[in-house]
C-alpha cells in the first residue's frame, strides 16, 4: 500500500460509506441477509446430478450405492436450499413490514414440497431429452445431449426453478434461471408453462417470458421470441397475460418473434424463419415471410436470377 493511499483511504470510506445512505437500491445493513447466488448455483450443480445419475458429479454408480448417493443429495440440497429459502423469505418479510414468525415452518413445506416433485421432473426431462435425440439428426446418442446440449441444461434449470415459482419462493428462482442465461445464452422466465417433449435446437437468443404457455412436443430454434407486444405500462402489466400460447406440436425457425397475450398459435403450425406474429395462427397453418430478391453483383457478365422455396429446413 502505498504512502498516499493509506493517507487518502480513511476519505474514501467515508465518502463511499455516505453514498450509500443516498441510493434506494442498497441494501439496509440492518436488513435480513439475501441469498447467496453462489450456493444456489452449488445447488443446481448437486440437483443435476440427482435427476441424471452418473453423468455429473459421482461416477460409475452401482446399483449398491445409488441408493446412498442418493440420501447424501438430497441432505446436502435441503440443507443449503432451505436455508437460502430461509433467507428470502425473511427479507420479503422485512421488505413488506409483516411477521415472520412462520418462515422456518413455511420454509421446511417448501423445500418437503419442491423435493417431492423430483421424480415426476427426472420423467419430464426424459421426455426433453428424447425429443431433443428424434428431433436433431446430428446427435449420436442421448448422453451427447444430456452432457452437451445447451438447451437441455436451461430446460433442466427453467423446470427446477419453475417448481419453486409455483411454490411461491421469492428471487431464487430467477436466481437459477438468470444463470442459466448467463451460461447459455437462453432466457426462459421461471414462470412460464411448458409442456413435455420440448425441443430448443441451438439456442442462443431464445427468449421465453413468463406468461408464455408452450404445449407438448413443440420445437423452436435459436433467436426465437416469445415476448409482450408492449411493456410500457411497467409494474402496471404485472400479473397479466402478456406473452403468446403455443399449442401442441408447433415448430418455430430461427429469428421468429411471436409477440402478445392474446396470441394463440394452433396445433400443429409451423412458423418460418423471421417472421413477425402478433396475431393468432389456426391449427396446421405454415406461415413463411416471403424471401426478398437477392441481387448478385461480381465480375462475371452473367445474371443471376434464383428462385426459392422455404422447405422448412435449417
């Protein structure tokens, strides 16, 4: 340290400890502590291996000592998580001014709850990835996609963290989602519904919001949209059913935006690359944006004139 700084330091802590007193975003010192985003990533790691045995975390199991690995899981995730759970819910009652007298109590159901859907979440993710094997003719077997795809390891993370939104934990389930975000490039709003067999193929700039109700066996590729046509009513839109409905069986191409609560998209449609929906598609419609005529310049006299067909295919 040198001589100046250590003269100038006790300054500086002055006037960085003042300024925090003037910014809302702050957290008041004397407010109960936040979540840990460190622990809870620690407790996606250790869900992960819960739901697929073998491939992360502990290898070459045996029938003998799965059921062991399994106790020592589940200790070491309702351990940490309840604890986390813990502190969220004493912050949200610090934050809203009422008794948390219960909160240790609400905080065992929760996690009792949540740990109780794993089995039922091990046979969804079965189904995502099966879809994700019939539907990519690159992948050479299901272990390829279980350890590499990253659609499969934000569908993983969105399916946990919307099992403790439906349980009504505060943050941590945006926590969860917002890293796998960060790692993947894939945005999926813990509250969203989404149905089995579901498919991302690639997937970076998907976007998924969270009043988006997605079906069974739907694929969509990478840039694709799920969105609200406006968000200018802020905090006033809360609760409202602001982005679009998917039904079964619908495919959607890289770039599409499909905007709006009122947005229904039918069984069975396949919308095209790029294009833009705010508005209903019936059942089995195929929508496509019609191609722009390409203009090739170069140094041969030639012209060039193509014709193209969407064939649906990336």
């Amino acid at each position: 340290m040198s001589k100046y700084f250590h003269e100038q330091l006790g300054s500086l802590v002055t006037a960085i400890g003042s300024s925090y007193q003037q910014q809302s975003h702050v957290i008041p010192l004397d407010a109960a502590a936040l979540p840990s985003r460190n622990t809870i990533i620690e407790v996606i790691q250790l869900l992960r291996e819960l739901l697929f045995p073998g491939y992360f975390g502990k290898q070459n199991l045996t029938t003998a000592t799965l059921d062991y690995h399994i106790g020592d899981l589940l200790i070491q995730v309702h351990d940490k998580l309840l604890e986390q759970i813990i502190f969220v819910l004493k912050y949200q009652a610090a934050n809203e001014k009422s008794a948390d007298v219960a909160v240790e109590k609400t905080s065992e159901e929760i996690i009792y709850a949540f740990l109780s859907k794993l089995p039922e979440l091990q046979r969804m993710l079965a189904t995502d990835v099966q879809a994700a094997f019939e539907g990519d003719p690159s992948a050479q077997d299901t272990n390829e996609i279980i350890f590499c795809f990253p659609g499969i390891f934000t569908v993983t993370i969105y399916r946990l963290a919307h099992e403790l939104y439906k349980l009504s934990v505060p943050l941590i389930p945006r926590i969860m989602t917002e890293y796998a975000h960060n790692e993947t490039g894939i945005d999926i709003h813990p509250g969203a519904t989404i149905g089995s067999y579901f498919f991302i193929d690639h997937g970076t700039g998907v976007v998924i919001g969270e009043t988006t109700v997605i079906g069974n066996h739907v694929k969509i590729y990478q840039g694709v949209t799920l969105g609200a046509l406006s968000t200018r009513g802020g905090q006033a839109l809360r609760g409202s059913k602001r982005h679009p409905t998917l039904e079964d069986e619908v495919t959607v191409y890289s770039g599409a935006s499909i905007l709006g609560g009122e947005t229904v998209i039918g069984k069975g449609v396949v919308i095209g690359s790029n294009a833009f929906i705010t508005t209903s598609v019936p059942d089995g419609t195929k929508v496509s944006v019609k191609n722009p005529e390409l203009v090739f310049k170069g140094h041969s006299p030639r012209e060039f004139k193509q014709e193209f067909h969407a064939d649906w295919m990336i």
